[in-house]
C-alpha cells in the first residue's frame, strides 16, 4: 500500500496498542501505531513515582514476551514503562510518533485519520488510546473559591510536596488509596472512601487470580463472592469511617468502571491512624471543604482522585459508536454496525485485571483482522 496508507492503523502506544500491533505485526499484517507522545507508554511515565501495579507479574505480561522477574511480583511504574520499551524493541512494531488522531471518518471501503500531521487510509483502525485519558474533575459547588491547593490526582508525582501539611486525598479507587498512603508515610493525610477492597494476596494466592476465575459466574454471585471474601480478609471497616459496602466489586466495576482496592497497607494505614477517612465531599468555601452531614475539613491541598475519562467523543463521537458516558459500546473483536473495521481495546470493564484483558483482546482483534483482510484477497 501507499507510504500513507496501511492494512491497519493502532491508535496509542500504549500496552493495548502495543499488544494488538504486535499480534497484528506477526500475523504479517501492514499496521503502524500512531502516538501523539514522543514515546511508548506515555500515561505511564505521567503516573506518580511510587506507584505499582495492582495486578500481579505473571498475569499482566503482553502476547508474546513475559515480564523478567527482576521487576518483582509488583512490577513498579518505571519497571512496567521498561517493560513496554522492550516488548516494543522486540517485536519492532513501527510507530509513528508526534502525530495527534484528531477524527476518524468512513470512506467507502476504508477509514480516513485526520491527523496532525496529515490524512492516513487504513482497512482496519484499533483504538487504544486509553480509558484514563481525560482527567475528571467534579464541579464542585464553590470550587473555585477553594483558597487551598487543588489538584487532580493524574498531577501528583510525589508526596515531597506535601510533607507536614494537611492533605484531603477524595476518592474511591486504587489511585485514592494510593497516594493515601504515599502521602501517610510522609505527613497527615485525610481521605474520602467508601470501597470495595481486597488484599493484594492472601496465602500466597493474587486477588486477580480469583477476579479471573470467577469471570464465568453471574455478577451476582461474583458480588456476593466479592463481599464475603473482603469481611473474612479485611473485616468491618466503619468505626474507621469506612461503610461495609452496598455495591459488591462486580456491580461497581460494570456500572461505574471502578475496581476494588487492592490494598497493600492502606488498611493497615487506617486503623493505624494515618490515615482518617472523613465522609464525601459536597463543595468548598474558602477555606473550608465542605462534607456530607454538614461537617468540613480545612486541608492544606487537595488531590481529587476523582477518575479519568476516555475523551472518545471528538474522535469517534459522531459515529454513533459511544454510550452516553462517552464509552465504546463494542470490545475487543466486536465490530459496530455503525463502523466496520473498526476496534477497541482496553476500554472494557473488567475485575480480572485491565492488562490482562487488554491481551486477550489484542490477539482476537489481529486475528478477526488478518482473517477479514485475507477474505477480502481472497479470488471470488
């Protein structure tokens, strides 16, 4: 095909992007990934310095080439970011870097990429840009007078900043609990919670090991699974200011796109006083950040861990292919009726773990496209 055009065209350099045009690169497809970034695993680099992943090594490798046990059963943010170097290098997937996606369109038989730097054609398009795309912040009732530091979680690098001052983390997820806990180590740290949470590992066995497992059984069950397994390992939790929780991890990742904590200290980090967990913010004055049940805190700074957003719609949006909260309303191998051709990956809810679905997706997405291309060439 032409310099501009490809059997297909990955979106994002990250782990979805890379895994799928790696599998698509050995099945002899023409693909290229096109990444804004100057590099591969850009979101990664932005995490904050001591964050690990919630999944365990040996389940969070890419198709193809496992992660070395050097990076420990946890792999960090930096060993994981070398980690995607590595499957990059190895498997030699070309990649187009500083080159923004600004809109896909349907073209006949093919799809047009307005990019930054020019139209591109492709038979096939993979969308991986990510679903922690777009920071999200709350329009909290008198944000802007807050007269604190307020900042969105995907800003924080490091609790050097914060030392002996007053933190108010809000939030609900591992990145809440995270920088928590990152943020105990070195000073106070009060945090809103209200979550699901199970122990990184419990005799030995990961927690994702058994998201995994139960992925065949009804959500219902996985729920009540979920809730029994966290009173036995972690107990009640309410006289520490955390509610038992109505929602079980099943229910809470399809309807909201939030997994349970996978702790590792932060727990511990609670009951040990560390950590005060105060009740969910309604909006800020001043000073003051104001609670639910009327009461307030005066924190210092406030890191909103408050999620992130795939930010789809100028891409995709007017293809009809997005729910209303802005997601694809096909996975993996899926196609829409709406966009044939056309893929996404990582963008699926899932307890057994993001990296490890976005894998599976990955080889199912190259051989649904080699398999068309091939029909496609096939003599009638």
């Amino acid at each position: 095909m032409g310099a501009d055009s490809y059997q297909a065209i990955v979106i994002g350099a990250g782990p979805g992007g890379l895994a799928t045009a790696a599998m698509l690169t050995r099945r002899k497809v023409d693909a290229v990934i096109v990444e804004q970034a100057e590099c591969v695993g850009a979101s990664w680099r932005s995490r904050y310095d001591n964050l690990h992943l919630n999944t365990v090594r040996w389940l969070s490798h890419l198709p193809g080439m496992r992660i070395a046990r050097k990076y420990g059963r946890w792999p960090s943010r930096d060993g994981f970011v070398q980690y995607l170097e590595d499957y990059w290098r190895h498997f030699k997937v070309p990649v187009q870097f500083g080159t923004r996606v600004d809109r896909l369109e349907r073209r006949n038989s093919h799809w047009l990429l307005r990019t930054s730097n020019g139209a591109l054609n492709a038979d096939r398009v993979v969308i991986a840009s990510g679903h922690q795309r777009v920071p999200y912040l709350p329009d909290w009732p008198g944000r802007e007078t807050f007269s604190g530091e307020l900042i969105h979680s995907a800003s924080y690098r490091n609790p050097a900043p914060y030392s002996g001052r007053d933190v108010l983390v809000v939030g609900t997820g591992d990145s809440g609990s995270g920088i928590a806990l990152d943020l105990a180590r070195n000073g106070a740290a009060r945090v809103r919670t209200g979550p699901n949470i199970v122990i990184g590992d419990r005799f030995g066995i990961p927690a994702q090991l058994l998201g995994i497992i139960s992925q065949p059984l009804p959500g219902w069950l996985v729920d009540f699974l979920g809730l029994f397994t966290q009173r036995i390992s972690v107990g009640n939790l309410s006289k520490y200011g955390i509610p038992s929780p109505k929602d079980g991890p099943y229910t809470r990742a399809m309807r909201d796109y939030i997994g349970p904590i996978v702790d590792f200290g932060f727990v511990r980090a609670v009951k040990h006083g560390h950590i005060e967990v105060v009740p969910a913010v309604e909006g800020f004055d001043g000073a003051a950040v104001i609670l639910a049940g009327g009461g307030a805190v005066r924190p210092d700074a406030v890191i909103a861990a408050t999620g992130f957003r795939p930010g789809l719609e100028p891409l995709v949006g007017h293809l009809g292919v997005l729910s209303a909260a802005g997601r694809p309303r096909v996975h993996g191998p899926q196609t829409h009726d709406n966009a044939p051709g056309l893929y996404f990956v990582g963008y699926k809810a899932e307890i057994s773990g993001n990296i490890h679905q976005m894998s599976i997706q990955a080889r199912k997405i190259a051989g649904a496209i080699a398999s068309a291309l091939t029909s496609k060439e096939a003599p009638s």
